[in-house]
C-alpha cells in the first residue's frame, strides 16, 4: 500500500446493537474544513516549493551524495503537508459524502494540491534520469543510503517514465479525470436508498441483509438492490468505461504491455508472481468454492443456491449482537496472545477515536485503514453491524493501523508499502482473532458453524477476490476495442462469477447487475488480487508461527517485518520466515489451508 493510500476491506455483508458506536475525531489532522491553519499550510508549502525547485531543478546529477540526500529530505518534507491536508479532506468526505461541503472541500483540496504537486514533478523525473553508475557512487554516502530502497523502488518506474511536460500534464488531468469519476461513483453510491420490505436502506445497510437468517430477506434484498443498480446501469457502465479508457490512455503514452501492468509495477511484484498467484487459484475453483457451496446447498437443504445464498447463515448459527465493548476486547485479547505488544499498537485507536463505526447515511460502505501522514497517525472507518463477521473487518483494519503505526518511523517516503504485502497484517490479525474464537470455543456444533465462516471469509477473500481480477483482466481487454455495453458488462460478469462460484449456484438475471457497486474497480482498477495474495501469503506465515518452538521471537520477527514499512521487498521480508512467494508451490501451500479446512467440514 502506498504512503496515504486506504487499504480497503473486500466487500462483505454482515445490524449490531449494544453500546454506542464510536465516530473518529479527526481534529489530529485539522480542526475544521474552515481551520485557518489549512490556508496556512498551503501557502507556506507553495513557498517552500518554489525555493526547492529554485534551489535543486537541473541541478540533481552534478550534487554530491550528502547533498542529494539533503535535497532529497527536504523532497520528503514538502510532501507531509499536502498528505496531511488530503487525508483529511478524504477522511471527512467518506465520513458523510451527502453533506455538499464536504465533496466542495474534498475537490478542492485535490486541485490545489495537485498544483503544489507540479512544482515538485521535476524532482522524482531528474532522479531517474541520473546514470545507474553516477548514482551507486553517490549512494556510497551514508546519508543518501537511507533513501538507496525508495530509489531502487523509483527506478521500477523509469521505463515508463515520459518527458516532464508529460508526466506534469497528467498529473493536472487527474482531478477532472479518474479522480473526479471516483468522486461521481462515491457520491451516487452514498446517496442510494433501497427500500426493503417497507423499510429505506443505504446501499451498505442492505447488502448486510443478504446475511439474514430469512431467506425471503436476503431474496427481498437482493431483488431491491438490484433494482437499484439496474435504474443507474448506464451511469455505472459509463463511469467503469471512461475510467478504462482514461487508464489506457496513460498506459499507452508510459508503455505499460498491459492493463494491470502498472499495478504490479506499483505493488513491487513480478507480473510471473501474480500469474501464479491467479492460475493457482483458478486451478482451485473447483476443489474450493464449487466443493464448499454444494456442501452449503446440503446444509440449507437446497438443490440449488442462489446469489442471495451466498453469504446465508447457516442452519443453528445463531450469530448474537456483539456489542462494540466486545468486539474490542475479543480483538486486543486476540492481538495480546500473540504480541502484548502489538496489542498496544492498537489501543490508541480505541482510546483516542481514530475509528469510525458508527452507522449514518451518506457514510462510505465497506472499510478502510488510512495511514494518513507519519506525523499524524491512521484513522479506521468500517460500518459496525454487531456481527461476528464485523469483528473480523474490524481484526483486518486494526492489523492494517498496527502495520501502518510501526512502519510510521520510517519517515514519509519510506513507510508505505505495497498493496500486496499491505494486505498481510490485515489477513494475519484476522487469523490471530479467528483462532482465538475458535480456540475459546468448546461446543463442537459451534466450531463447525465458525470454522465454516472462516471458509467463507477465506473464499470470498482469495476465489472472490481472484474472480474480480478475472472481471477486470476480461473488461479492460475488451475496452481496448471501444467502449462496453451495459449488457455485455453483465456477460463478462455472469461469466466469471459462474466459473469460480460454480454449479451449486442457479444465477437469476437480476444478478447480472451486480458488478455496478464493487467500488474496487473504480478506486483502485486491480487492487483486487492483493488479497489473494495476502490471504495465501498469511496462511503460509500463520503455518510457520504455529511449527515454530519460540513463538515470542517468531512475534519479534513478526513486528520488525511491518516496522520495514517499504525499505525491502517481499523476498527479504519473507526470508526471515523460510517463505518464498515467487515459488509456484507457495500458492498451493496456502491454498492447501483452505481445502483441508473444507475436508474438515466434510467430515464433520
């Protein structure tokens, strides 16, 4: 995950009760959006750019090693201000994007740190554009090596890399291109209401209904929700098809091969590393999604399921509200089994209110960990239902603010890291909070009932999630020869949704439509198989920690991982654990978890 980025949670459906629900306090950040001290940031960071490009433009390659690391300091210190100042404007926007203001702040905020962005352009283009061995040398400087893996990480780029002008241009466009579409889908999502059996939901509030106990809900729900998509069809299919097109048009003028190219690119991972992550999962349809759901259709004694089966409970599941008191405990007991220190890593966020869970219309759906700035800290937004599911988003969130806090210290450029290697805290800290329910638990009708809730969290997480990936590999393709029909959108969809889910499912035409609010394809166009990869990647780990005879230094390992931020790259992370993700056996080993989990099931 990029520095700033929000690491969201795969969509998911689980109404709660109990105490009440926390809202974030955002005042870390900035007072207000009127906060006088947001138009003095601005125009102090405005003159600091012009004295840095002043001071260092066409000048990087004749500097000295110790003076490219100053400049490049002073690069990282420009770069907190805006980053502050947009985290707040998207953190106040996903909190209620149906109050006007905040989607006035929000654009522009993006439009005029996008043009303090444009001053510094220049800096990161003339880096890469110093010779391979001109930069060794200066790296022998002890000062510049501090910055020798956000360098490494630049130069992926440099291929790709067009004149300033270019790149510039580009930047500028994004506010009224890709950004501003976003903002469209954010804005329609957030203002929809689904009227379900006499009652007016938020979108969020009535998917979480395709979880009910009652079929005739989730029917109910489903049908609704689908109405709902089917009347803004058009409006989602356009908003998919420029956001394909305006992506091809840079990937074109940057030479990426492919559509997903750039995020790989992006995510530090051999594109060979995601064939195999994706073949290996595509390969396991059958003895994964299509194996558990004939099971499901046995258990709600169907001979066919519907979509709106999907996430059912099952029979005797009697999921009670968890209170948020409950929840909280559950997850820091959980994380303090395995690391009293990571426990404290996330007790701030319960403590000082940076977590949002609070339910209210015009709220963002689905969750999010946002790292903001490392001078700040991060802020967790998820919708809490009071099910046992949303303990786990809440478990997957908290394990994103603990990798997010200890990777902090590594300063502004050096603390994100990529999507992929983002998604394992998250997928561990649910696996922590899983296995200390499950463990907790002695009735063994209920540890059936939880263990196949895991199944299905594992599967909409790596089958689901992979099946997506299929989606948008098959779309952005096609969009290449021109834009795409609604109907044919639903084919594509209905195609891939098929053949992961498979045969135990009977697909209604309403279903069709369902692609329309999957927000990762708007944000964030192949995001999607970073949780595979980290689920898989987890479950291997998990495997490691359970074998290893010392499990306190295991931990230790554990947390100087996440505190490496982006310094190393998933080999060297995983070293340490004897892992290795470019091997093609690796997938199947975490795929293996699952399967034998089903055969557990099986038996049971």
């Amino acid at each position: 995950m990029q520095q700033n980025d929000m690491a969201w949670h795969p969509e998911g459906v689980s109404t709660g009760a109990g105490a009440p629900l926390p809202s974030w306090d955002l005042a870390d950040l900035y007072a207000a959006p009127t906060d006088p001290r947001i138009e003095a940031d601005l125009k102090s960071v405005q003159e600091r750019a012009d004295q840095f490009a002043a001071a260092y433009q066409g000048r990087l390659a004749g500097l000295s090693g110790a003076e490219l690391a100053t400049a490049i300091s002073a690069y990282e210190a420009l770069q907190e201000t805006p980053g502050r100042i947009m985290s707040y404007a998207v953190l106040l926007f996903s909190a209620d994007s149906s109050i006007p203001a905040h989607g006035q702040f929000y654009q522009t905020m993006a439009e005029r740190v996008t043009a303090l962005g444009t001053k510094t352009l220049f800096f990161t283009l003339e880096l890469n554009r110093i010779a391979d061995a001109a930069l060794a040398e200066k790296l022998q400087d002890k000062a510049l090596g501090h910055y020798a893996s956000w360098l490494r990480d630049l130069r992926v780029f440099l291929p790709h890399q067009r004149e300033d002008v270019v790149e510039q241009l580009f930047m500028e466009k994004d506010v009224t291109g890709h950004s501003a579409w976003v903002r469209l889908f954010d804005e329609t999502i957030a203002g929809l209401r689904v009227e379900v059996n006499g009652e007016a939901l938020t979108l969020s509030a009535a998917l979480n209904k395709l979880s009910d106990p009652d079929r005739a809900v989730r029917e109910a729900a489903a049908k609704e929700v689908a109405k709902a998509m089917e009347v803004n069809e058009k409006l989602f299919a356009l908003i998919l098809n420029t956001i394909a097109k305006d992506k091809a048009i840079e990937d074109e003028w940057h030479a990426y091969p492919h559509p997903w190219s750039y995020r790989n690119r992006a995510n530090m991972v051999e594109d060979e590393v995601v064939e195999a992550l994706t073949g290996a999962v595509k390969a396991s349809y059958g003895r994964l999604a299509h194996r558990y759901y004939s099971l499901k259709a046995k258990w709600l004694g169907l001979e066919k399921l519907e979509h709106w089966d999907r996430n059912a409970p099952l029979p005797a599941d009697a999921d009670s509200n968890i209170s948020w008191p409950q929840a909280r405990d559950i997850v820091l007991n959980a994380y303090g089994g395995f690391s009293p220190e990571l426990a404290e890593t996330i007790r701030p966020f319960f403590e000082r209110n940076w977590i949002d869970a609070a339910l209210r219309p015009g709220k963002a759906g689905g969750a999010f960990s946002h790292s903001t700035v490392p001078s700040a800290h991060p802020y967790v937004l998820m919708n809490f239902h009071g099910k046992t599911r949303d303990v786990m988003t809440l478990a997957h969130e908290l394990g994103h603010g603990a990798h997010q806090s200890l990777a902090a210290k590594q300063g502004y450029l050096l603390a994100g890291t990529p999507l992929t290697l983002a998604e394992t805290a998250s997928v561990f800290g649910e696996m922590l909070t899983f296995r200390s329910l499950l463990d907790a638990e002695t009735d063994p009708s209920r540890r059936r009932i939880m263990l196949a809730q895991k199944v299905e969290d594992m599967l909409n997480t790596v089958v689901r999630q992979i099946a997506f990936h299929e989606f948008e590999v098959a779309f952005h393709t096609e969009r290449q020869q021109g834009e795409i029909l609604p109907e044919r959108i639903s084919e594509i969809w209905l195609d891939v949704q098929t053949r992961s889910l498979g045969p135990a499912f009977n697909f209604t035409p309403d279903y069709r439509v369902f692609w329309a609010y999957i927000s990762h394809f708007v944000h964030s166009p192949f995001y999607v198989y970073a949780y595979a990869f980290g689920d898989c990647l987890v479950n291997a780990l998990y495997a490691v920690y359970q074998e290893s005879p010392d499990k306190a230094g295991f931990a230790a390992k554990y947390r100087e991982m996440l505190a490496a931020g982006g310094t190393k790259r998933h080999k060297e992370l995983l070293a340490p654990f004897g892992l290795d993700a470019s091997d093609p056996a690796f997938w199947n080993k975490g795929l293996d978890v699952i399967a034998g989990f089903i055969d557990e099931l099986e038996k049971a």
